[in-house]
C-alpha cells in the first residue's frame, strides 16, 4: 500500500465519522456502509501506526497501572510477592527491573501478559 497522506487521514477520519451511525452490530458485512468503514478504518490505521506509532510500555509503567486497576498498595504487593516496599517502588520508579522470577510473579499477581511485561 502506497504511503497515506495526511488529507486522505483526515478524509477518512471524517468519512468514519458519517459512516459510525449508519453501521452496527447487526450491520451485514458486505452491506456498501460497512465495506466503506472498514476500508476507511484501514486507512486511519495505517497512517496511525506510520506517524503515531504506540511505543511498548515500560515494565513501570506496567505496574503502576496495574496497582492502581486493582486497587493494590505497594505495600500488599511486596507482602504478597515476598519484597521490601522499597524494592516495588524502585520497579515503579525505574531505577531498577525485576528479576525474571519476580517478573513472573508480578505477571501473575497483577494479571498482566508475560508477554507484555517481557516485550
């Protein structure tokens, strides 16, 4: 696919914009409204990954959200991992990784995907 320019973006940002009310769940797929979403969904994407490209999270990052997703201290996530507090806290605060063995203890206690935490 050839490079999209910024007012084809913008076009199809519009054009989803229009399409969005005429298109739901019960929409069949090859109705001529939903083709054209799908097709204009496309080209937003694809500019949006050139230009706006979403960087992996930090493994602080991580856990600061997760904490606060579970409604977690520090604290209890030190008690329950087998840490001091200051050791999660110098996770969240990027001076230091955990440990491939207290990563996966984080991934599981914190539900977050191995694979997100390990890239």
């Amino acid at each position: 696919m050839n490079t999209i320019t910024k007012v084809q973006y913008e076009f199809a940002l519009e054009r989803i914009e229009q399409l969005l009310p005429m298109v739901d769940d019960n929409t069949k797929g090859n109705d001529k409204n939903a083709l054209e979403l799908s097709l204009m969904s496309d080209i937003v994407i694809a500019y949006e990954k050139e230009y706006y490209p979403i960087s992996k999270p930090a493994v602080s990052e991580l856990i600061e959200l997760s904490l606060e997703e579970k409604r977690m201290t520090q604290k209890e996530l030190a008690g329950k991992v087998g840490i001091s507090p200051s050791r999660i806290n110098d996770y969240i605060s990027g001076r230091s990784e955990p440990t491939l063995k207290i990563a996966r203890l984080l991934c599981r206690l914190l539900d977050i995907p191995p694979a997100v935490m390990l890239g």
